[in-house]
C-alpha cells in the first residue's frame, strides 16, 4: 500500500470509532495535516449525523466548511466527547510529536479539551523515542532569539522556520537532534522558557488511542 493509501484506511477507521462516540448535538475536534485530511474527506459522508466540528488551524477550518460541516470556536462549546489528528511521532506511550504543519497550539488546546484524542498515523510515524522528527516551539516574535539560546542550554539545536508565521501570529523554532527521553518532563521544561508558547510534545495528554496504517492492515493500539 501507498503511504496514502495507508492515511485513507486509517482516516475510515478513526471514521468508524467516532460513529460509536457521536451524537446529533456532537460537535468533534478536527487536526490538522494529511491523514487529518483523509478523515475530514472520510467524515462529509456522515455530516448530518452530528452538530458540526471544531478546527485546529485556519486550513482545516476551510476544508470542513467545503464540505459544508459547521465549525464552531472551542469557547462557546465546552468539552469535546473526541479528537482526531494525525502526528509526526508517536511512542509506545501514545506520547506524540507534532506540529510539523504548524497549527501545534491549536491542536494542544483541542486535545486538553477533549475527552478521547485519536491519533492517525502510518507506520513510519511509529518509533521508540521520540527526536528524529525536529520538535517544533511555537515562540512570542520578540521572544525568538532569547528562546532559541535557552534550547540549546537543553542541548537541542533550534532552527529558526524561515518565512512561516503560526495562525496565532508567532514564530516557530524547529529542534533538531534532539532525542527525548523523558518526553513528560522535556515538555514541563520546554513550556517553562519564558517566551514559549507551546511546544510540539503531547505527552502530558497524550492519545488515548492510536490507529496505526500498516501494510497488513489498521491496527488499534492503546498506551504501554
């Protein structure tokens, strides 16, 4: 199977999942990326069946619309009964790395608010310490170059992401060799730098399930 391929078979599966959870009065939390793509294409086929959807970044908001799914703002809703988005990086703890789009923010905010997250992924996201991918740090403009010089006391080499600026008017700074151990602390420790906005782990919430895309078919793991 295409990496596509394997995205789309997730995206149904995930679909599938949430028709147990949903209700007419449902309103869900949509991610952002590809395989999030998949699953807002895979949930216009059941649009009537719920109230409408919240969206993590401006991209997926316009694409629910054009499937003519209401999107509402996350302050007047409250808590969502499910999340669905994809992830760069994911353990065998469900912690996961991502933000590669850069909606990360957004996404960390939807997932807090939500009582179960739905991770999407295929199986080259799939890895046993989080790092590889470059860990992304959304980070106040001002606050840029301060940030950066305290990453780098964490011993990660942030790399300033040239002519990209994040839904919310920030910068983002991508960390590169830079693997995680102790993905729950890094987290407290990144969020702590003066400056930070958010950074790209989800480990403090992580997935509660995750629907792995591989040549054999979609597997359904929970946290180790």
């Amino acid at each position: 199977m295409t990496q596509d391929e394997l995205k789309k078979a997730v995206a149904e599966a995930a679909l599938e999942e949430v028709k147990k959870i949903i209700s007419k009065d449902s309103i869900i939390g949509v991610g952002t990326g590809s395989t999030a793509n998949f699953f807002i294409d895979a949930l216009a086929e059941i649009k009537l069946d719920f109230d409408g959807a919240v969206a993590s970044s401006e991209a997926t908001r316009e694409r629910l619309q054009a499937h003519g799914i209401n999107v509402y703002d996350l302050n007047g809703v409250g808590t969502l009964p499910v999340y669905v988005d994809g992830a760069d990086e994911v353990n065998p703890h469900l912690h996961m790395v991502k933000g590669g789009g850069g909606a990360l923010t957004r996404e960390k905010i939807i997932g807090a608010a939500s009582t179960k997250f739905i991770c999407i992924a295929d199986e080259s996201k799939q890895v046993d310490i989080l790092g590889t991918f470059p860990l992304p740090v959304e980070v106040i403009p001002m606050a840029r170059s301060y940030v950066a010089r305290e990453l780098v006391k964490l011993g990660a080499n942030p790399v300033y992401r040239e002519d990209f600026v994040t839904d919310n008017g920030n910068v983002i700074l991508d960390l590169y060799n830079f693997p995680i151990d102790d993905p729950l602390a890094m987290e407290q420790r990144i969020n702590n730098i003066t400056g930070v906005v958010t950074n790209g782990l989800f480990a403090l919430r992580p997935a509660d399930l995750l629907l792995l895309g591989c040549s054999d078919g979609v597997k359904s793991i929970t946290a180790v």
